[in-house]
C-alpha cells in the first residue's frame, strides 16, 4: 500500500469535515487529517466518554470544533454552508448494538434521519468534491455464513442496529442516484468496516476498554460470548482505507464511487476468547470469567468481510497481523498509562503504520 503516503498529500490545505470527530474512530481520523495538513472541521453532538481521546489529545486546539446534533437539520446545515468542505468523512452515529435495544428510535433517527439531515445538507453543497459515508458491516443481511460477505451482498438487519445501517445505505443509494451522480466532480461512497480496535477507546460495552478497565483496576473480566469471532482490525486500518478511498474519489468520483469492504482477510478472525487472552498476555496479568448472554437480545457470532475490490482497485490490504495489533492496542494504554504524551504516542502508532504500508 505504498500508495497512502502519497494519498495522505491530498488533504493539505483542503477542508474536510469530520462528523462524529469526538468518537474513537473519528478522533484519531482527525489527528492524522491535521498531521497531513488539513483543515479539519468537526460536528459531534457530545465527548462520549470521560476519559476521551478528543480531549486528551486536545483536538479542539488543533480542528475547529462545533457540537451539534444531526437530528438537528438546521444544525448540520449551517455547518455545512460555513465550512464549505472539500471532503467529508460521515463517522456520526449511535453506534452500539445493546443501545439500539434499549432505545431503537434514538438509533433510527440517528443512523436514518441523521444521514438524511446531512445528505441534505451536502445536496447543494458545490465545494465538495469526496464523501465518504461510514456505516459498518452489520449492515449486510447476516446468515451466519463462514464466508466473507462482499458488497454485493443483500443487505438487512434482525436487530435495530443492523437495520439503521442497512437502511442508512439505502438512503445514501438514493442520493447518490438522485442527486450526486450528475455531479462530474463529486465521489460519493459508502464504507463498511469490522470491529475496530486500538488505543483511545473508552466506550461502554466494547472488548478492549472493558478489558482495560479491569485490567487496570486488577478486576477479572467479564465477557459473554467467547468464541464468538470478529474481523478486528487497528483503527489504522479502516481509516487508511478511507483516506485512500477519499483521494481516489477527488480524482476519478465515478471508478471509485458506490460500496467498499475494509476488512481483514476471512482466515484472520479471532475469537473474543483469543482477544482477552492476548490482552491479559500484553498487559501482563489478569483473568477472565464467562458471564451469561442475554438471550433476549440477538447478537451475530459470526461476521466476516470479502474486501477483495479494496485490495484489487485501491491497493489496500491489513498490515498489522493479530500479534501485533493486539501489541499496539493494548501497550497504547500501558504506555499512556506510564505517563507518555498522547499526541506524541498516538502521532508514532501512526508514523509506524504509514511505515507499514510502503
């Protein structure tokens, strides 16, 4: 993936708009874009959590910062007409399955409405010139098959996560189709991406953090499915593969447009067993225990990728394997913990990955 130094050269001195730049996903997004020269813009409603990656990076120093929510259409709107972004990452988002349970309308009027409120707003918008629209690979229609899905693939959802981002695919479709397609220097797509993992992650009801915090406070943790597997991934991964994305679509919007998979290779899922073990492994003490699942509450055990266009046509693939990723997420919190600065700490992990790539 020699390719992505050269991509990241794209983003200096070009607007681009981070939503959901407070998340986990999002902070790290907008500390590379900043460290690539960009100006970056970001629209979240709240910090999610306390601790939180944005604030002890201190983004809000470095991008320029507006909280807003994208329920709100004026919001998100006026954002838009005052930054006047070239580019767009679509991070925002209720992003967990066990809140889509206890509050589905909350979830659907932020995956489902929230996309509309943006796409809206990014209808008229003639400055820009990439979207790149994030939702997740819970949107395809699981059947529980060993076989990576590709983007092809139907999609759908038994669970109102699953559904919001299914239908917030559709919706991005028909815009797309609608609206932006005419658009000869506009490129538009979607990404899906699996569970991601990495240092700055303090969410509730995510493995690492929880592992961490019992790790950390000398707790066994607690997990529920334990050999349920996942596609994880470093957070460096999907991200490189959106900013990859993003630089293609600036220059060919209609070879790159439409659906994407960024995921690891279908023989490169571990179990949530193998990840707690490795975390205990690297952190160098712990335990764990196997709590009880909710049977109430449906949760797919087993989810896998095709990201074979993204290999073929962008040149992108993993770089970090299982060891070493597990090594990189879990020594980020040791080694912030040990009192290392957090723009210095986070800016290596991604100097070292960029490294990688070439």
């Amino acid at each position: 993936m020699a390719r992505l130094a050269d991509a990241l050269h794209t983003f200096a001195g070009r607007r681009v708009l981070v939503t959901g730049n407070t998340g986990f996903k999002g902070s790290w997004l907008s500390y590379w874009l900043h460290l690539a020269g960009a100006d970056v813009y970001g629209f979240s409603r709240d910090v999610p959590t306390s601790p939180s990656h944005f604030s002890l990076l201190g983004l809000s120093e470095l991008t320029t910062h507006r909280f807003g929510d994208l329920r709100d259409a004026g919001a998100i709107a006026t954002a838009v007409n005052d930054v006047r972004p070239e580019f767009v990452f679509h991070l925002a988002a209720q992003a967990t399955v066990r809140q889509s349970y206890l509050d589905p309308k909350e979830t659907f009027d932020t995956n489902v409405g929230g996309a509309v409120n943006l796409l809206e707003a990014l209808r008229n918008c003639d400055s820009l010139r990439a979207l790149v629209f994030i939702t997740s690979d819970k949107c395809y229609l699981n059947v529980e098959t060993s076989r990576g899905y590709s983007e092809n693939d139907p999609l759908g959802g038994v669970d109102p996560y699953s559904c919001s981002k299914a239908a917030a695919e559709h919706v991005l479709s028909a815009y797309s189709h609608s609206y932006f397609a005419h658009r000869q220097t506009l490129g538009c797509a979607s990404t899906r991406a699996g569970n991601v993992i990495g240092g700055g992650d303090w969410a509730p009801d995510r493995i690492i953090p929880d592992c961490v915090r019992s790790l950390s406070d000398g707790r066994s943790i607690q997990i529920r499915s334990p050999q349920a597997t996942r596609p994880w991934q470093h957070v460096l991964e999907p991200l490189s593969g959106y900013l990859l994305l993003a630089s293609a679509l600036s220059t060919s919007p209609q070879k790159f447009a439409g659906a994407w998979n960024f995921g690891p290779r279908e023989d490169a899922a571990h179990s949530v067993k193998e990840v707690v073990e490795k975390s205990i492994s690297v952190w160098g003490s712990g335990n764990f225990t196997v709590e009880s699942a909710n049977p109430q509450l449906h949760e797919s055990t087993l989810l896998h990728l095709n990201a074979q266009r993204a290999e073929t046509e962008l040149g992108w693939k993993t770089q970090w394997h299982f060891d070493e990723m597990m090594q990189n997420t879990i020594g980020w919190y040791k080694q912030l913990a040990a009192g290392e600065d957090v723009r210095r700490l986070t800016a290596r992990h991604i100097e070292q990955y960029v490294v990688a790539c070439q």
